[in-house]
C-alpha cells in the first residue's frame, strides 16, 4: 500500500503512461508514435520501481527504451515517404474498435474490483535483484537457456527473413 | 492509498489501449507499437502480483523478464517481415496486403 508522495507519484506516472498510449495510437505521424511509446516506456519503468522491482526498471529502460523503441525508429526511416500527416492512419473500425474495447475494459475492471485477492503483506527478505539472480541461475535455469536459444533463433530469421536474395 | 486494484485498473486500461491500436492501425509498424504496449501492460500485471501476493518469491518478476525477452525477439522478427513487405509492395498500409485473402 503506498499513502502521501509515492501515491501521488502513482498517479502521476499513470496519467503519463496513459496519456503518452493514447497519442501512440491516435497520432497521425507515425514518427511522434515512437517517440511518445519512450515516454510511455519510462512510465513503466517508473511503475517498476515504485513495485520494488529495480532490476525490472533498469531491464526496462536498456530493452524497450533502447533497443526496441531504437528498432521501430530504424523501421520508420527505411520505409520513407510512409509516416507523413497526409496520409490517414487509421481504417474503418475505429467506432467498432471502441465498442469492444469499451467492453472489454468495463467487463475487466468489474471482475478485477469484485474479485477477494489474497494478499500478502510481508515485506521481501532480500532485495529484488538478489532474489532474480539467485532463482535465474538455480531453479529457472533451464527457462533460462531456453529463451537464449529463442533470441538466437530471432536474430538469425530475421538476417534471412531482410536479406536480400 | 494505492493497492493492488489501482496496478491492476493501470494495466487493464494499457492493455485496451493497445488492442484498440491494433485494431485500428493500418500501418504495420504501428500496430507493432500497439502488441508492446500490450506486452507492458502485461508485465504491469505480473510484477504487480508478484509484490502483493508473493513478495519473498519473485517469480512474477522472472515471469516478465522472460516476456520482454520473447517481445524482444517479436519486434526484431516483425521488423524484418516489415522490410520485406515494404521491399515487396512498396507500402506497409495493412489493407493493401491481401494476397492470402481468398
């Protein structure tokens, strides 16, 4: 539970996260899209920390800040002439987007707010970034080697997925 | 006071956010922001639950670094597939790309 200044920070980082998700997927320049999904990315990284969970942050800040927001940016430049204002970026579905997801968000919160959660309100033994390492290299190791040989296997489908014949 | 229900309404309302941008978008890069947007609410959840409800096992928190992972390696592979369809047919505009349609 957070009272005084870490709640009022929530709710600052919320209304950032939230505002800067909005512009990501209504802004007519795909360009500002990317730049609003960094801030909306720091947002979360934010959120990270007020969880406690800083190892999560700083992964947050170097994957999506750095590589993943970097990646969409190269992709934007390379298919030139594509992200001017002029042309419109959004198709036919948008009423019936909203609907669902109008749905979609009232069905959610209803459930989520009736629901009795078992919460636990210990305080962690040891800090965050401890407790990831230990558990990485001990009981998830094998998860662990697997998901190496996952971003391997991405890497070199993408080469031959963009290369040229 | 914030608790668990206000990470859990935050990551509801990221998540919609995203699937409304992947509904909506036309251009493929576009709807790629919109899945990491959906990806982030996602972890939201997870770290969320893994400090209210398990804060001495971080499972949840190991649960979301393998998430960032796999959207690591969604975007590097989407990315490519873009080019390609770029290079192909000169547009990355969704509902111009139709040949498996029919």
């Amino acid at each position: 539970m957070l009272t005084g200044i870490p709640a009022a920070i929530f709710y600052i980082l919320t209304g950032i996260i939230l505002g800067s998700a909005v512009m990501v997927v209504s802004s007519k320049n795909i360009f500002h899209c990317a730049l609003f999904l960094v801030l909306c990315f720091f947002g979360v990284a934010g959120i990270y920390i007020l969880l406690s969970a800083e190892f999560l942050a700083a992964v947050q800040v170097l994957i999506y800040v750095g590589a993943i927001t970097i990646l969409m940016i190269f992709a934007i430049m390379l298919t030139a002439k594509l992200y001017s204002a002029k042309i419109r970026q959004s198709n036919e579905q948008v009423l019936p987007g909203i609907i669902i997801v109008a749905a979609l968000l009232v069905a959610t919160i209803f459930t989520l707010s009736r629901t009795a959660w078992k919460l636990s309100y210990e305080t962690a033994q040891v800090q965050s970034t401890v407790g990831i390492g230990k558990l990485l290299l001990t009981k998830y190791v094998l998860p662990f080697e697997v998901v190496s040989v996952v971003l391997l296997t991405a890497l070199i489908g993408a080469i031959i997925i963009a290369r040229k014949e | 006071m914030v608790g668990l229900t206000h990470y859990l309404t935050l990551s509801t309302i990221l998540f919609c956010i995203g699937i409304f941008g992947a509904l909506t978008r036309r251009n493929a890069i576009g709807i790629l922001m919109s899945i990491e947007l959906m990806f982030n609410a996602v972890n939201i959840n997870f770290v969320a639950f893994s400090k209210f409800i398990t804060p001495n096992d971080f499972v949840g928190q190991i649960f979301a670094i393998f998430v960032i992972t796999v959207a690591a390696a969604e975007a590097t592979v989407g990315l490519a597939i873009v080019l390609l369809i770029y290079r192909n047919f000169k547009g990355i505009n969704v509902d111009n790309i139709n040949i498996m349609k029919w």
